[in-house]
C-alpha cells in the first residue's frame, strides 16, 4: 500500500478528536482528512463544521468515513475512549479506554495501514504500550501524545515565572503523562542559558520552594480545567499538531513522545513519555538524557507505576 503523506484519520470525534481536527485544518498540514466516530452523525457534523471553514484555509477534503478510508493514511489519530471527569485520575479510565482501543487496534490492522498511529487517548502511556502490544506494528510506527501537553504547560508557566518568551524556555516533563510525572530541572535552560545562569544574570532567583509549585501546577492543570470546564482539549489538540507537524514535514524534532521502551534507562516492558526524535517514519530515537539521582528515581517509580498498570491488563 502506497501512503499518502497529506492524508491522515482521527478516531473519536468527542471534544479531543475534534479539536484535533479543528487543529489540522488551521494549520494546513493535510490534503485529506477523514473523521471516524461509532455514532455516524457525530462524525459526519463536525466534517460538515470544518468545511464550512475551508475558504478560510489551505485546501483540503475533509469527510466522514469508515476505516476502510484508512487506507493510504500516513497518520491516524487515535482519541476515542471515555474522558477523565472530576476526581478520576487518568488511570481510572485504563479498563474503559483498554476494551476500546482494543476494538479499534482489531479493526486498523484488518486493514492495509502502514502509517503512524499516534495514540491520545488517556492513560496514554498504558494505551500506547497497548496499542503496540496489539497491533503487532514495529514500535516505531506506534507512538503518543505523551507529555508534549505537560511539557508546554512548564515552559508557559516557567516563560510567565521568569518574564520570558515561554518559546525560548527549553524543559521536559518526563515519565507517565499523570500524577506519577516529573520535571528535570537538571537541564532545563533558556535559549542555552542554564536556568541557574539565567536567573543569576537577571537578578531573579528560582528557589526549590517555586520549582516545586510550578510542578505541581503542571501535574494538576488537567484536575484544574476539568473542574472548571468538564474536559481538556485545545492545549492537547496543539500538542497533537506539534507531532503531526514532525511527522508531515520530517522535521525530526525532539518531542516527548510515548515511546516503548528497549532498555533506556534499564527500563524494558512498558511505555514512557521521554524526549524522541520524531520524523515521517514516526519514532527515530530515545534520546536517554541526563539525569541526577533524584529524577532517576523518580522516573523508576513512575515505570514501576506503568508496568503494575500493563500487567493489570493480561495482554
């Protein structure tokens, strides 16, 4: 099968999935998009919503279809499964969102798809090991949104901390996008700069007790938002189109994506949210940054998480 690399599919047409797709559209990334929903209708007025857009955009077909129309894809978006309501961690939704993405890995692979799946649904870290487990895909070709969301979230609230373009700040939040997440402080810069040095050129001081607030605000947004509004999905919808971008336009850059796991860290069996180059090929490599002691461990805790969750699962 020849893989149109402008055409991709979004399974699940709820608020994430559509906001995606609202993504794409803004940025022009695809000449062909195909929206799939189990409730039809669903699916068929949100491509109805976005054409009427269209004149206002890049050229593209957008249409409502069956995963027969997956055929050529060189991305398919996978967000159905249910959300997160308040008081649920992300791990709550593992046995709901398991049973549906099974169902939706069983009806991709029955089809000819050699494209990239890029998982959304939540606990993306479980579901992305899930979807590779299952769909028997090389893990390459098999990745998640990860912590790219919680990784814009630090750098905005870093960027608003030191009254700095939240661009030029340069930090991950690795580990399971989830309670169990972490910053690494240990390499965090601006534009270069270490963040020690940056703070002492400009006079500012980043003490233990507001790197350990900004943390927390990270890890909590999502509880935040839902509070107040029932669900999450601009920022995720960006986040997706970051690694989309990567993906169409071979961009090979450093995302930290979900990723399975071949001894990175001495971590084997289970998927991360760690910084990967990502290409038109979709994962090209782990990048195993430095840590210190503490963030070691923190990540080892949070993998002991995931691998009690995907055992959980009896795959």
């Amino acid at each position: 099968m020849n893989i149109n690399p402008r055409k991709a599919a979004i399974v699940g047409c709820g608020q994430v999935g559509a906001s995606i797709a609202f993504r794409f559209l803004q940025q022009g990334l695809f000449s062909q998009l195909v929206l799939l929903d189990m409730n039809q209708d669903k699916a068929e007025g949100e491509a109805m919503d976005l054409r009427d857009g269209l004149p206002y955009a890049a050229a593209m077909e957008i249409t409502a279809g069956t995963y027969d129309d997956i055929a050529g894809c060189a991305l398919v978006v996978i967000t159905a499964g249910a959300n997160q309501k308040p008081g649920e961690t992300r791990l709550d939704l593992i046995g709901k969102n398991t049973a549906i993405l099974r169902s939706v890995i069983q009806e991709i692979t029955a089809r000819d798809f050699d494209g990239i799946l890029l998982v959304v649904s939540n606990p993306v870290d479980v579901l992305t090991y899930t979807a590779w487990k299952l769909s028997g895909y090389p893990k390459e070709r098999v990745i998640g949104s990860g912590t790219v969301l919680d990784t814009g979230r630090l750098k905005q609230l870093l960027g608003a901390e030191l009254r700095v373009d939240s661009r030029n700040i340069h930090a991950f939040i690795i580990g399971e996008h989830g309670d169990s997440e972490l910053a690494v402080w240990s390499e965090a810069n601006v534009s270069g700069l270490a963040l020690e040095d940056f703070c002492r050129i400009r006079g500012q001081r980043l003490s233990q007790e507001v790197q350990d607030r900004l943390y927390r605000e990270v890890r909590d947004s999502a509880y935040q938002i839902i509070q107040r509004k029932g669900a999450t999905y601009y920022g995720i919808a960006m986040a997706a189109g970051r690694i989309a971008a990567s993906i169409v336009k071979d961009e090979h850059a450093v995302l930290p994506t979900s990723v399975v796991l071949d001894g990175q860290y001495g971590l084997h069996g289970l998927a991360l949210s760690l910084p990967s180059i990502i290409g038109r090929k979709g994962l090209q490599e782990i990048l195993e940054i430095p840590l210190n002691q503490e963030e070691q461990g923190a990540l080892e805790a949070s993998a002991a998480q995931m691998r009690e969750a995907i055992a959980s699962l009896k795959l």
